[in-house]
C-alpha cells in the first residue's frame, strides 16, 4: 500500500517576504504562488512551519543573534506570522527555533509518509529540514519553483547540493 504524501511548507513567513526585511527572499512570491498551488493540490495533506527566535539564545546561537538583532521578538511578533493565503486554512503549523523543522513534532503529523517539500530558503531551513528527514529514511521530494533562496546562486547550490543525495531526495524543477 502506497502512503499518501504530506506537503511540507517551509517558513512562508513575513520576516523572509516582506521587502525590506534583511531576511527577504528575493523570489519568496513566486515561490508562495507555487507553494499555494500545491496546498492546493495536496490539502488537507499540507503542514505548515515557522522560524522563530529561541526566548533566550545558547551556544552559537547568542553569535548569530547578535547579528541579527531584529530577529528577537517573541513568537507572536507580526514578522514571524505565515504570510496571507496559507493561515486559516486548518492546516497543521509546526513552529521550532532552529533552521531545521525535520523533528518528533513534524514527524508527529507526516509520520513515515512521503514528502513534497517547497518554502524559503532552499539553502537554509529547506535544506536543513529536507536532509535530517531524508537521515530517517523519508523519501523527499524538492520541487525548486516552490522554494526561494537568499539569491539565487545560493538556491541553485542548494538544489544541487540536494541531489547529491538521491535517491533519498529528489529534486523535481515543478510539479505544476
């Protein structure tokens, strides 16, 4: 019997779409309309996630905080909140404070069932949540016009980097 795929959103959130934000994916709109799509397609199969700020930044993350003081506000700020379009919707929301959300609390909703995975940024919280799944032996699909990243540049490295682990992960160019 074939497990019905989970839609994994990652960190469609203000604090990486807004303008202006020093955070801001580039692309992070084409990638929403992309990723929208696919909630659509795969809903009610589609879990959300969010970054946000630990209340009180350890080891490493005190450094990287210290460079970005914006970033620390409590998880209700209006920057961490998942952009219009994807809220109120029912779907699941997994929040942590670490670029990877691949942990008991995501794998409490997918299971050991596949994933369809698209969000922001593909060289960082996509990558460090697709990988560790990947370690447990999920099957991942990437589709790369459904994730931005902090360039493109980056987001190509990214992808690349990804396909260097298949046939854990696979990387599709859409699924339109």
């Amino acid at each position: 019997m074939t497990q019905t795929p989970w839609l994994v959103l990652v960190d469609l959130q203000r604090i990486f779409g807004a303008p202006g934000s020093p955070w801001a994916a580039p692309r992070f709109d084409a990638a929403a309309a992309a990723c929208a799509r696919l909630a659509e397609r795969f809903a009610p199969n589609v879990v959300l996630t969010r970054f946000v700020a630990p209340a009180a930044p350890q080891g490493a993350w005190a450094a990287y905080y210290e460079q970005f003081p914006f970033a620390l506000v409590p998880d209700d700020d209006p920057l961490y909140e998942v952009v219009d379009g994807f809220t109120g919707r029912g779907f699941p929301v997994v929040t942590r404070p670490t670029f990877g959300k691949w942990g008991p609390e995501l794998a409490a909703v997918t299971g050991s069932s596949p994933l369809v995975v698209g969000g922001v940024s593909t060289d960082c919280c996509v990558l460090s949540t697709v990988l560790p799944a990947a370690d447990d032996g999920i099957a991942v699909t990437v589709v790369a016009d459904a994730c931005a990243g902090a360039s493109d540049a980056d987001h190509d490295r990214a992808l690349d980097a990804l396909r260097l682990y298949a046939p854990l992960v696979t990387v599709v160019d859409s699924l339109a």
